[in-house]
C-alpha cells in the first residue's frame, strides 16, 4: 500500500509563488506516473500535471502553463509542483497522485480515474 502526504500549501497573494511536496512510502516511487489534482470548493477534481516514472515526460494543463512546474526526486520518493504567478482561481485543495500504468501515451496521466493512490491535500489560497 502507497501512502501519499502533501505538504507546502498556504495563503499567498497573487503573484506570489508557493512550492508543494509529496512524499510517497510503502511502494515503489520510481516506478509511479505522478500527477497533481486540484479540486476547489464546489468544482470537480481538475487536472494540473503529470511526470512519468521516468521523469522524461511531463504534461500540464492550460491553465498553468508557464506558471507550474512539476518535478520529481526518485531519490527521495519526492514530487514537487513548483507554482508561480499564482492567482485567486488557483485557490483550491492540491492533492498528488500516483499511478501504477507504465504507458507514455499522453491522454490517460490527464484522468483522475488512471490514478491508484492518493494523498488528503494540502490547501493553497491565493488572495487578490
């Protein structure tokens, strides 16, 4: 079993820039697709990005590109989304993801539903 804790999260201005952290145990990190959700008071769970296992590959969605960063430490069982630029829409609950599907196509890292494991969240607020 794969435990997943976020940290990292706060209330920033706009503009400001916030790092989050997840570190995952009881598995295999090196061999996980990461991802980083969003889900804001009464929207669905949104996609913000992706790395694969590799860390070769990383996906974002619109509408963070340019602004967020996601990497990854196999190292130390470590995913990272570095968030600049942030703004008040960016104000939501952050949880990281891992999932067990080995696969480099580029639409399934984007589906809450591809991920097996996850963390509680860490909040961010982002203040105008």
């Amino acid at each position: 079993q794969v435990q997943l804790v976020e940290s990292g999260g706060g209330l920033v201005q706009a503009g400001d820039s916030l790092r989050l952290s997840c570190v995952a145990s009881g598995g295999t990190f090196r061999t996980y697709t990461m991802g980083w959700f969003r889900q804001a008071p009464g929207k669905e769970r949104e996609f913000v990005a992706a790395i694969f296992w590799s860390a070769d590959t990383t996906y974002g969605s619109d509408s963070v590109k340019g602004r967020f960063t996601i990497s990854r430490d196999n190292a130390k069982n470590m995913v990272y989304l570095q968030m600049n630029s942030l703004r008040p829409d960016d104000t939501a609950v952050y949880h990281c993801a891992a999932s067990r599907t080995r696969d480099y196509g580029s639409a399934w890292p984007r589906s809450s539903a591809s991920y097996d494991y996850w963390g509680p969240g860490t909040q961010v607020t982002v203040s105008s």
